[in-house]
C-alpha cells in the first residue's frame, strides 16, 4: 500500500496489510484417515475443501510474526515505527503472558506497549481493528493489529464434529493517521453474553480447571459447540451488523463493492448474501481453501480480495463478523 507524504486529519485506516498460511495443506480426503467423515460430507455441509496445518515447529508467533512483516512491508514502515501492538487470538502462545509479548519481542520493539483481545473467537480481528482505530484517534502514531490462529494444535482431532471445519492463518493491519489510507469509515461491535456456552473450549479456566481426570479425557482439547445455534446467530448477526455499519456511515448496500465476511463455512456466508440480498459476486469466498481460520479469517480474505484485484481505489468494502461469545462486528472501508 502506497503511503502518501501529506497527512489528511481525521482519515484514520489501514496503511499495511499482510497475511501468512504455513505451507502445509490437509484435504478433506486425509481426514478420512483420522475421523468418521467424508469429503461429500465436509464439502456439502461447509464448502471446506482443503486447510492450511502449521508445522510442527511453528507455534502461534511463528505464524503473528509472519503477518507482522508482511505488513509492515506492506505499509513501508519500519518496526520502531509502531508504537502499539494488539493481538487477537483464542490459541494463545502459552496461557500467561499473552501472545502480543512475545511477538512485541520477536518483532524486535522494545518499550512498546502491546497486548492481548483473547476469547471472542472469530470476532476477534474486527475487535481489536476497532480499539486500534480509537487508540490512533487518541493518539497512537502507528498501530499493528494481528489476527491469528493456531486452531488446529488446540483441537480435539478426533472430535469429527470441530475439528474439519478449522484451519490454521494469521492476518495483519498497520492502522494509522494518512492520507492514503483505507479509511475505516465506521464500525460497530456485539456481545451476547447468554450465549457464551453454546461455543466454548472451558478447561483451563477458574470454573473447570486442569485435572488429571480432564487431562486423561482429554477434556482441554473439547471445543463445545452447538453447530445450528452457531450457524442461526452467526447469519442473523452478521447480517444485522452489516446493516448498522452501513446506517451508521450513511451509506447503502448497493454503493458496496464487495462485502468480505467471516469465512466459517460456505452455507453461512451464502445465507448472509441471502438475507442483505446480496448477489454472490460481491461476496468474497476462500473458505474452500483454508476452512475456518478464527480471528485470522477476515484480515487473510481482505489481503486476497485486494490481491487479486476485487478492490480498487474508492470501493466501498464491508468486513462483517461473529464467533463465541456470541460476539460479532462490522467494519466498513473505503480504498
Ligand atoms: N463428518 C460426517 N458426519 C458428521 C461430521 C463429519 N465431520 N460432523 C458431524 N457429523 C454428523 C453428526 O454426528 C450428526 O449425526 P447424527 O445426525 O447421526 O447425530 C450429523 O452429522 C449432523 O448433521 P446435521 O445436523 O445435518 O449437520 P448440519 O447441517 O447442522 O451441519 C455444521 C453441521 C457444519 C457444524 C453446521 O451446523 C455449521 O456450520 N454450524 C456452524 C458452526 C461453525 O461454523 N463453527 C465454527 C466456529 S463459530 C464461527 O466461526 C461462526
């Protein structure tokens, strides 16, 4: 992304974006090999045909570093350029400190503030692109906001009900002050709280802590999910976030150019289309390609979409998203 040399005051957005999948890719066919399922089965019900799989000397700021780089690259900007960090994920490094510490490390900024937005599943992303858009307007010169996922280290690979849908990415964001930004024209965010144990991995924390008898059950790798309650919100939220985004801006669906949700699965994202009336070509889709990569999914479309051309100078581009919580937002820019 080019940077321009004049500051424009109160255009506020992305300068950089970066994106990492590790090399390693899995097909439905192989998890024949491990699970009950098919490939007619995994493809019908979500659209996943292949993911992405870290290796096994990768651990989750191997994949956040990645990104980092990328973006930063992306937005011509050294590392002590930035002055705040922010990761989203749910596959932390190790449980205490966050996951921002080490990369904060990694990427080689000493002295610069960093941290964690862990627990709002897939959500996570647009979170924490919000919380960097007001820590700029506050201030901040450079924010890097990192989204990334290690899902498939912290899955139960013998749970066939999870463990096809989910893949491993990270995805990065410079946000800043300039004149050449893709402004974040609005967003808007959603919790519902009484929906937290509908999708959930619980052992580890106060209420089921670790235990010999969950260890031995393998209980801290058991996502809990009820796939059609899931699957109900995550189309009326994101739907319904959309909406407000655009009101919220004074603008319309049909001035959109393309609209880039969270990519769970393929029938979600159709519903989504369905119900904002959308027509399939404004709807970005790689969940094919990489299933469902968490808090990584929504900055590792955005970086395809524009890659391949989906997006030019002056689109409209609406980010629409939700996971466990139940939390979902949306974020409309403009290239
Ligand atoms: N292979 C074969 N069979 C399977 C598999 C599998 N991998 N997984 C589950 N099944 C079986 C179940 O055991 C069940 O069998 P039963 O009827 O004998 O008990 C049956 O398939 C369930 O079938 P359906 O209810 O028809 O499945 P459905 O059409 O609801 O699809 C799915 C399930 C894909 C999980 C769907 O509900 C969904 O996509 N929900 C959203 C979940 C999601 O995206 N979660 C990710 C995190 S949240 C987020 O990112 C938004």
């Amino acid at each position: 992304m080019e940077r321009g040399k004049e500051e424009a005051p109160g255009k506020v957005g992305l300068i950089g974006l970066g994106a990492y999948t590790p090399d390693r890719i899995m097909t439905n066919e192989e998890w024949t090999r491990h699970v009950d399922t098919s490939d007619e089965w995994i493809r019908s019900r979500t659209g996943i045909e292949r993911r992405r799989i870290a290796a096994e000397d990768q651990t989750t700021v191997d994949l956040a570093e990645q990104a980092a780089l990328r973006a930063l690259e992306d937005a011509g900007l050294p590392i002590d350029e930035i002055d705040e960090i922010i990761v989203a994920t749910d596959t932390p490094e190790v449980y205490i400190p966050d996951t921002s510490a080490f990369l904060q490390h990694r990427l080689q900024a000493p002295n610069v503030s960093a941290f964690d937005l862990a627990g709002s599943g897939c959500a996570g992303f647009l979170q924490a692109l919000d919380v960097a858009r007001s820590r700029v307007l506050g201030g901040r010169q450079h924010v890097l906001v990192v989204g990334v996922e290690l899902l498939t280290r912290l899955m139960n690979w013998k749970d066939r009900n999870t463990c096809v849908l989910f893949g491993d990415a990270a995805g990065a964001a410079v946000v800043a002050r300039s004149s050449s930004a893709v402004e974040i024209l609005s967003a808007t965010a959603g919790t519902d709280g009484s929906k937290a144990d509908v999708l959930a991995l619980e052992m580890g924390g106060t209420r089921t802590p670790f235990s010999e008898e969950g260890a031995r059950l393998d209980l801290h790798h058991d996502i809990v999910m009820k796939g059609r309650e899931v699957f109900k919100e995550a189309v009326r939220r994101m739907s319904q976030a959309a909406r407000e985004v655009l009101e919220q801006a004074g603008e319309t669906l049909d001035r959109v150019s393309l609209v880039v949700p969270h990519q769970a699965n393929r029938r979600i994202i159709d519903a989504v289309a369905r119900v904002l009336g959308l027509a399939s070509d404004k709807v970005f889709m790689n969940v094919q390609e990489f299933g469902n990569t968490g808090s990584a999914s929504i900055p590792l479309a955005l970086v395809q979409a524009r890659d391949a051309g989906r997006v030019r100078t002056g689109d409209l581009v609406l980010l629409t998203s939700f996971g466990a919580g139940f939390h979902w937002g949306a974020t409309l820019l403009q290239f």
